[in-house]
C-alpha cells in the first residue's frame, strides 16, 4: 500500500478524486476503512494517508443505457 501526505484543506473526498478518477466512491470507503484515525472532515497538512491498491478494488459493471 501506499501513502500521500494531504494538502492543505485536503478532505478524503478530495484524495479519492485526485488519485482514483474512475471511481473515487468506492476509493473513499476503503480510505475511511484503512485511515481510521481521521475523524475530521479536513485532513492537517502533511497528515499521512494510506491509499488502497488498485487491484483491491473491485470494479462495478454499470449499465449503459443509450448509445
């Protein structure tokens, strides 16, 4: 696994979407799961987090319903 060192202001809603474009929901639940010390919404600067691997995360089929 590895790490990021959060922004100033950064939220984990925000590192999901940096790093995980595709799928930055699913990437936000595994970040509340593997960072359990965060309990504020704004992460301090230069606060460690652990980001989940890639082949952890299990992709969702979606639908496409027009062409």
């Amino acid at each position: 696994m590895s790490t990021v060192n959060a922004l100033q202001g950064d939220t984990l809603d925000a590192i999901a979407y940096r790093y995980f474009k595709d799928n930055p929901v699913q990437v936000l639940a595994a970040l509340i799961e593997l960072n359990p010390e965060v309990h504020e919404t704004f992460l301090d600067e230069h606060q460690t987090i652990i980001l989940p691997d890639v082949t952890q995360m299990q992709s969702t089929p979606s639908l496409k319903l027009w062409d």
